[in-house]
C-alpha cells in the first residue's frame, strides 16, 4: 500500500513540474525568486529552453510511476527508480546550496533549501515505498543445454 501511495505521489509530483517547466517556466523561476531574468536574451532563451527539456523529461518519470498504479509486481521497480532520480536531484540541490553559500548568495541559499525539502520528502518516500513493495516471485525457468 505505501508503495501506491509513493509512486501516486511521486508521479504526481513530477507530473506537475514537467508541467510548469514545459508550459510556464518563468512562474516557477518567479516562485523561486528569480522573478527578473531576461527570458529576451540569447542566455534566457537557453535556459527557458533547458527548462523544456527537463519539464520533458518530469513528465515522462510522472507517467511512468502514474502508470504503474495498477500493476502492484512492478511497484518495486518504479519506487527504486524514482529513488534514483530523486537522489541525484537531492544531491544537484545540496551542490547548488554548497555553491551558494560558498557565492554568499542568501537568496539562492534559501532556495536550494527549499528544493532539498520537497526533494528529500519525494525521495524518502520513495526509499519507504521500495522497502514495502509487493515482493515479485521469480519464476524458474529451466536452462537450455548447448552441445
């Protein structure tokens, strides 16, 4: 059950920042704090591109672990991937914490916090839902002989 309930959440989770990312990235740049980037230069092009990429990429991981709601054999194998992905997203906003506290940039600091946060919840629910996910039976097969 807490297998469901992660993959619900994580997928949601992911859903809805692929979302923003793809269709919206200056909001979640404003919600960050970044409200005056120049999205008209040659740089915000580039970001709000990258942007698209990656709310690409959230979408995908959001279907995936939506899609495996149904099927309680293959919960094992969605927790442990968002458990990937959410530790190397946690680790991205620990470095970007380290970077900024080394810049002295308060605000970026603050950020950062915020993102290991929500990140850090999504991944101990993950590592919660690996552990108590439905175990899957192996089925034996037999080993062909070769002469």
């Amino acid at each position: 059950m807490l297998s469901y309930v992660a993959l619900f959440a994580t997928g949601l989770l992911m859903a809805a920042e692929g979302a923003v990312l793809m269709y919206d990235p200056a909001m979640l740049f404003s919600l960050y704090g970044r409200p005056t980037l120049n999205f008209k230069s040659t740089e915000g092009a580039v970001l709000m591109s990258l942007s698209r990429y990656f709310g690409a990429a959230c979408l995908t991981f959001g279907f995936l672990f939506l899609h495996l709601l149904p099927y309680a054999d293959k919960h094992s194998a969605g927790c442990r991937t968002a458990t990937m992905l959410f530790a190397l997203c946690v680790g991205v906003a620990g470095l970007r914490y380290y970077e900024a506290q080394k810049a002295g940039d308060a605000e970026t600091t603050a950020v950062s916090l915020k993102s290991a946060a929500v990140l850090g919840g999504a991944f101990a629910l993950s590592v919660i839902g690996t552990m108590t996910a439905p175990k899957t039976q192996k089925k034996a097969t037999k080993s062909k002989k070769t002469r």
